[in-house]
C-alpha cells in the first residue's frame, strides 16, 4: 500500500444497486489519487398495477447485461482516449459469491431484490471478459474481483493500518475481517492471515433468528423475491427499514390506532416508504411541522398524536437495527481478540453506505454500544468514501505490484528449484566422477577423491575391551573410552571430554596444534585414571590420502584450519612425534579414519546392512563399502574397502557448472577457499544461511523486502544459524513467530517479509536436500550394480545438523533417494556421534583381526 507504480492506471468498476459506475485511479499515495468517476444506471422500466405506480429493476438476460457492462467501460475508455491501452481491471461486486483466486467470482446468489438470469453459478469475471472480447475495439489487462465490503477496507487501510473489519451499512450489509489462516479450514495453510469476507446478511437463514423476528419481518420476507433468504439483512438495510416502518403503520391503522382512516393509497403501496424517511423522521431536530410535511403523502391531515408515534416507530425500527449491527460488529472483535489471545487491542474499523454516512444519530448510537459491548476495544470508526471502488483499484494496483514483485522472487528461487531430469543428470556426472575417481589414470581428473580407507572389515559383534578414540573436528578435539564388554546382555560403557582448539591457534603451526591434542589426551587420561597402552583409532575430518590403515597425508585444509607444516605430511607421523615430545609411549595409533568413515562404522556395528556412511553438517562427506576390483590405486581383487569420497569437492573441476547459480557464486567468491568444495557449498548448513541471506539482499535492494532498505545487520555473515534455520522453515511454525525471530535478529520485518524469508528458507534447505538425495542415490544404485543385483536393501548411515534441520528435509533426501535408485530398499538412520564412536570401534577390529593392508 502506498507504493507509487509510475506510469500505471488502473479501473475500477463498481456495482451500487442500480446503477454501474467506471471510474479512474491513478496509482500513488493517497493524497495523490487521481479519480475520474462515470456513472451508468442500470435499465429500468415504469409498469402500473392496480392503478399505483412502481418501479421495478428489468430482469435481463446475462448475455445482455455483461455486454451492456462491457459498453460503458468502451465508453469510459474512449471518453478518456484510452481505448489503445491495455490495462489491469478492479471489479467490485456487492453480491456473494465463491472464490478460489483474485480473478475469479462465482456468483451463488443475487440479493437485494436484484437478479440476472443466467448468471448465478458462474464465474463474473469470465462473463465479463466474454463480453469485453465480443466487442473486440478493447482489451483490458489482468482482473481481480472483490466484494464491496472487502474494497472498503482496503480503502481505509491508508488511513489507519490498524483496519482490520469493514462493514456495509447501506442499501444491503455486510462485514469481512482479517481471520487467522490456522482457522480457515477451506483455504490450505496455516500461517498468516486472510481476508473473510462474511456475508452476513444471510445470517438467520438457518432460523437461528426465530426467535427475535417479529410479524413484520416474516411479512417483509414472505413478500421479497428471496423468501427464507438473508434474514439478517432484511431486519437491518437499509432496503428494508422503511417497508419495515410502512407494515408497522398499516397495521397500526388497520387497527384504529392511527391516523383515524385517512391514509392514502401511498401507503398502502410497498416500498413507497423509503428509509430516508425512517432516519428524517426520527431525527430529535425534526419538529413537528416537518413530520407532517412528509406524512402528508401517506396520510390526510396527520395529527400531532400521528406525527409523534410515527417518529418513535422510526426511531425503535431504527434503534433495533443499530444495536443487531453492534452485537455483530461484538462478535467479529470478540473472535479477533480471542485469536491473538489479548486483554485489550485496538482497530478501525471502515464503514461504507448510505445508512451511517447520512446519520449522525445511527454513529453516535453505534457508537455508544459497541463501548457498552466491547468495553476492552478500542474501536475507530473510518467513514469509506466509496471504498468499494477504490478499493478495487487499491488491489488491482497491488495485485499488479504483487505480480511483479512475484515474478523478481520466482525468477531468483527458480534457479534453486530443480527437476527429477535435473536430478538424475546430476546423479548421473557423480557416477561419472566416481568412476573416474576409482581408475589410476583418471584419478587425478576427478573431483571425487575417492580416497581408499584401507578398512575391509566391518563390525561383527564379536569385538571386546577397552579402547580409546581421539575425534579432531572443526575447533573441537573430542577424547572417548570405550569399553565393549564380552557378555552381549551388558551395555557398552563410554566416557567422553570434549576441549576446545583456541581461535589463535587456527593459523598456527601443526607442531603447536598436535602439542595441544597430547595435551587434551594427558588431560583425559590423568582424570579418567587409565593407565596402560590403549590401542587409540584416530578420527581425522580432513581429507587424506592414505597408504595404509595407520597412515594417512593429508591433502588440505578445511573448514578454515591454516596451520602451518602439515599439508602433506602423515598426520598419525605428526601425533606420535607430539606424543613423543610429551613422552606419552604407551599410546599406540592403530587406525587413522575419517569421521564419515566413523560414522557408519558405527551404524555397521548394529545393522549390517549398514554399508554407506553420509556426513550433512558444517561439512558433508560420503563413504561406501567399493569391490576392490574397481579400485585401481589399491592392489588386490578380491573383498571389499570402505571409500572415503571426499564428495563435498563434486564440481570442482566444472562438471556442475551449470548447476552453479549466480548466488552461489557469489558466496564462492567471498569464501575462504574460492574454487573449492562446490558441492558442499549447496549442502552444507554453514553456508545454507549464506546463500539464505545474500538471496534475502538481493531481494532487499529490489525493494521487494525489509521496505527496501539493506540494514548493517543483514550484512552481517553467518547470522542465520542452523537453530534459526531450522525455526524459520519449520511448519510448526506461524507467521508471527518467524517475523519475532527475525525481529530477534534485528531484521525489522512485515508480515509479507516473514512470507518471503519462510519461502527462500524452504527453498535453499530443500535443493539441498535433493543434492544429498542424489549423492545417496548414485553410491547405492553403483553398490547395486557391482553385485549384479535386480534390487538391494541396504542402510546408510546418517549424521549431522544439516540433515537434523527439520522432519521435512529428511523427508527430502528419503524421497529423492526412492525417486532416483528405485530399485535400492534405502533405510536411512541416524547416527548420533557416530564417528567418534567408530574409531573405537575400528580400534577394536583392528585388535580382533590384526589386519593391515
């Protein structure tokens, strides 16, 4: 609202009872509307019967009356030379009917004593596009179709933002209020809220007002062309109020009670006593003389007793009328206020029709009864200048600003959006990689290392005693003893410390980083009271190649770690030398693993099945058990090895190039090893809440979020961490609760923002859980195929706070994983410290089978 779209104009069309009206608004702020208004009145025709003259609304056929529509908007158009454009229409439509998108209405029913043949049961603004076409001298843009009571308060929101209800108080009535979406069972979602538009002049159809209608309402209602039908209206519109009053009199003089006999024919006539009359006659200010100038249509030489009975029948009709419009308006705010779970709130509420604009009587009344009703709400009364059409421009305006700002955020999210042939393509360049990575001659060609462990034993259960295992990860060093007791009823005992690498030592030497882990270790073991030689499986998360099971060089760094002397080198060589300086002797490295590697050695413990181990953290890594006939860096045909991939670094060499989007390179750039690890940098939750807040930038400097404005903390890195993440994309939660955890990052944020956050969220966090989905795919159906086998059942193992993010991202990967390797039975579970845990354990095969290859 507010948002000036220069050079854009918009129609409005707006449908008072009998007449059609076109008029102009140019979009801007509300003191810079531009309003061009055009009335046409609807065809009606003078018949007489019985002597008395009545007028009477022509009941025409649909095709005629759309092609008469259709006709005064070509004459608007031409009168303002415009024929030539095309563009966006508002269409208001003061009549109930169905929707299920802004361009839609079904009509269900004509009301007010109104009715087109052919119509109801039809989409209006298809019939009004018919029509525009059977001309064919005009075109008109996109349409958006709302009720009258809906336009005014969209009219009343650039008053007061706090308007939330509007109300029809004229010729016929109605309300619409904004509703939470968590209670609107018709509409999917649950987050957020929605305009509800009432229709509450049909209220009492179901005869739940039986007991308050009087003779005269059932007489009003027995007569009117919609018997049984909006009772609600027919107590309280102003269409009705002055018949109301006129049964009143007739009986009154039926009964000699009034005007001693001399009524006129008028009177006798229905609707001849207009509503106008009602709220004139029972004004305090109008004497008597007055009240008998306009009884005296009705009735010969009213006298005094005559003039002040019919001002206080006025006056009750009316009365009774204000006080059913309060208890209503009760209900809505009772409902608002019941939602949002508040003592005390305040909102406008924007009124349109003739009954309250042109009665100072009907406000103070309502007024003071709403006061009387709901004495914990503060309630502003905004009077709707027309709001009907001009908010029907209002949306069409933001319906077209909506679009484009609509079509800016699909245009960027698109690229995060992949297909099932998108997905396979890719599941197909990983086989390629690994292939490649397997073969002695492509090796070095690969950007999946496909590092062999020189692990070729499992797990079997049979494993007993005391281990230790050293994890060195991120800034952690993590220290755990294992002991696995030889009776299969008892438990396995673990004790663990976990100490933390200082932030100076990350670009330190390698000697000062592995003087501390000894440390960290002679820490454990002096607390921990163990002493003897322990044989120690060492988990390192960096990429190695190794040469055997207790040596391993390592490639790089990363995760940011810079020390200095260790790139290259045997990094068990590197331990044992830091335990020799501390003269640490009966520790003995047996196994050297990588914490993926850990992890589904774990898994492989209870389930062996498990033969994939998956890392979805700050890193992500795969392993698999491979035949050692397809792996040419390692001699030896026969059995099998576990491979350390090295995955995150899947398109490093440029096979995903086209895959890469322009956000995503973006974040490369500005990383601390550009070129590197590109497809961990679409997993990985750390770089998730980068590439969520580079999008949300974008966004921003299009003026699409946060008012347009980049704030100093949007431009501060890492500030959506996977709690965030994980909080903000959930389904548990509502719009309200993602824009406080915004506001708790200092993002001030609308309600359309919390929309828009929630959707990029969901979007990044589910691409990334198609790519995993396709890394799990590609090993099982390449395991499947070495085997030969028509279908395998197979489990991999799963760690990590990327995959932990929500039920639904694991949803993901398990259902990319079905769609991609249907012929793989795939169990996904997780591993909680799994490669921790499995470096004890490979510590305990080592001892069980004494096996180096």
């Amino acid at each position: 609202q507010g948002t000036r779209q220069s050079g854009i104009w918009n129609r409005a069309a707006g449908w008072d009872q009998q007449r059609w009206r076109v008029r102009m608004v140019a979009e801007g702020t509300i003191e810079e509307e531009g309003l061009e208004t055009s009335l046409y009145w609807h065809c009606v025709t003078l018949c007489e019967e019985s002597s008395t003259r009545q007028v009477i609304i022509l009941v025409h056929f649909c095709l005629q009356y759309f092609d008469y529509i259709a006709e005064c908007l070509g004459n608007f158009l031409e009168k303002y030379e415009m024929e030539s454009k095309i563009i966006p229409l508002g269409f208001t439509l003061p009549f109930p009917f169905r929707q299920t998108r802004l361009d839609e209405g079904i009509l269900i029913s004509w009301v007010k004593d109104f009715k087109v043949n052919g119509v109801e049961g039809k989409d209006v603004v298809q019939l009004l596009q018919d029509a525009i076409q059977r001309r064919g001298d005009y075109e008109i843009g996109p349409v958006a179709v709302l009720n009258d009571t809906v336009g005014a308060m969209m009219s009343c929101c650039y008053e007061d933002s706090n308007c939330e209800i509007a109300l029809i108080l004229g010729t016929g009535t109605n309300a619409c209020y904004m509703e939470e979406v968590r209670n609107i069972e018709l509409v999917e979602g649950d987050e957020g809220q929605m305009c509800v538009n009432m229709e509450w002049g049909s209220f009492g159809s179901d005869g739940s007002l039986n007991d308050i209608q009087t003779e005269f309402d059932l007489e009003l209602d027995r007569l009117s062309l919609s018997p049984g039908a909006q009772i609600f209206e027919k107590m309280v519109s102003g269409l009705y109020l002055g018949e109301l009053v006129r049964l009143i009199l007739v009986k009154l003089l039926n009964e000699n009670v009034l005007f001693n006999q001399k009524a006129t024919p008028h009177l006798m006539t229905r609707w001849n006593f207009e509503t106008k009359f009602v709220y004139e006659l029972e004004s305090e200010r109008t004497g008597i003389d007055k009240v008998r100038h306009i009884l005296k249509e009705f009735v010969q030489d009213p006298s005094e007793e005559d003039c002040l009975a019919v001002q206080h029948i006025c006056h009750i009709v009316s009365l009774r009328s204000v006080t059913l419009y309060a208890a209503s308006l009760t209900a809505i705010l009772t409902k608002i206020k019941n939602n949002r779970k508040l003592s005390r709130f305040k909102v406008a509420v924007g009124v349109d029709g003739n009954i309250y604009k042109h009665s100072l009587k009907f406000q103070i009344t309502l007024n003071a009864a709403i006061k009387l009703l709901s004495p914990n709400v503060e309630v502003n009364f905004l009077l709707s200048d027309d709001g009907g059409g001009k908010g029907a421009a209002m949306l069409i305006a933001a319906d077209t600003r909506f679009s484009a700002q609509r079509l800016e955020i699909n245009k960027i999210l698109y690229q995060f959006k992949l297909s099932q042939e998108q997905l396979n393509d890719m599941k197909q360049r990983m086989r390629k990689e690994m292939e490649m990575g397997l073969k002695a001659k492509t090796h070095d060609m690969s950007s999946i290392a496909m590092l062999p462990s020189f692990i070729r034993t499992l797990p079997d259960g049979s494993e007993q005693g005391t281990f230790l295992a050293l994890h060195l990860e991120d800034f952690d060093v993590r220290i755990l003893q294992m002991h696995i007791p030889s009776d299969d009823e008892e438990e396995i005992e673990m004790v663990t410390t976990t100490y933390s690498i200082p932030q100076d030592m990350i670009q330190a030497t390698g000697v000062q980083l592995f003087d501390h882990v000894v440390d960290c270790i002679d820490d454990f073991l002096q607390k921990n009271n163990i002493k003897g030689s322990l044989p120690v499986g060492f988990t390192f998360c960096f990429p190695c190649k190794q040469t055997k099971l207790d040596e391993g060089f390592l490639i790089k760094w990363t995760k940011g770690f810079k020390m200095t002397g260790c790139e290259g080198k045997n990094v068990v060589a590197l331990l044992q030398e830091a335990i020799a300086r501390k003269n640490h002797y009966f520790l003995r490295i047996v196994a050297l693993i990588n914490d993926t590697v850990g992890t589904m050695i774990t898994c492989a413990y209870e389930n062996p099945k498990c033969e994939v181990g998956v890392i979805m953290g700050t890193n992500t890594n795969a392993c698999y058990m491979e035949e050692m006939r397809n792996i040419e860096m390692v001699p030896g045909d026969e059995g099998q090895m576990c491979i350390n991939m090295e995955w995150g670094a899947f398109g490093d060499n440029g096979c995903l190039e086209d895959f890469v989007t322009s956000t995503d390179k973006q974040l490369d750039r500005y990383s601390q090893n550009p070129g590197q690890q590109t497809y961990e940098k679409m997993i990985s939750v750390i770089y998730l809440g980068e590439i969520i807040r580079n999008i949300l930038i974008e966004l921003t400097e299009k003026g699409i979020l946060f008012h347009g404005k980049v704030s100093e903390r949007l431009n501060t890195e890492y500030i959506f961490t996977v709690d965030v993440l994980s909080q903000v994309e959930s389904d548990n939660l509502g719009l309200f609760q993602v824009r406080s955890i915004l506001q708790d990052l200092e993002l001030e944020s609308t309600c359309d923002d919390s929309i828009i956050v929630k959707e990029v969220c969901k979007t990044i966090i589910n691409r990334a859980g198609h790519l995993c989905g396709v890394g799990i795919a590609a090993i099982t159906e390449k395991i499947r195929e070495n085997r030969g086998l028509e279908d395998l059942t197979i489990t991999a193992s799963v760690t990590g706070n990327t995959y932990m993010l929500s039920a639904r991202f694991a949803k993901v990967v398990d259902d990319t994983v079905n769609m991609l390797a249907p012929n793989c039975e795939v169990s996904l579970q997780f591993s909680d410290d799994g490669s921790g845990k499995g470096a004890a354990f490979i510590a305990a095969v080592v001892s069980r089978e004494q096996v180096l290859t």
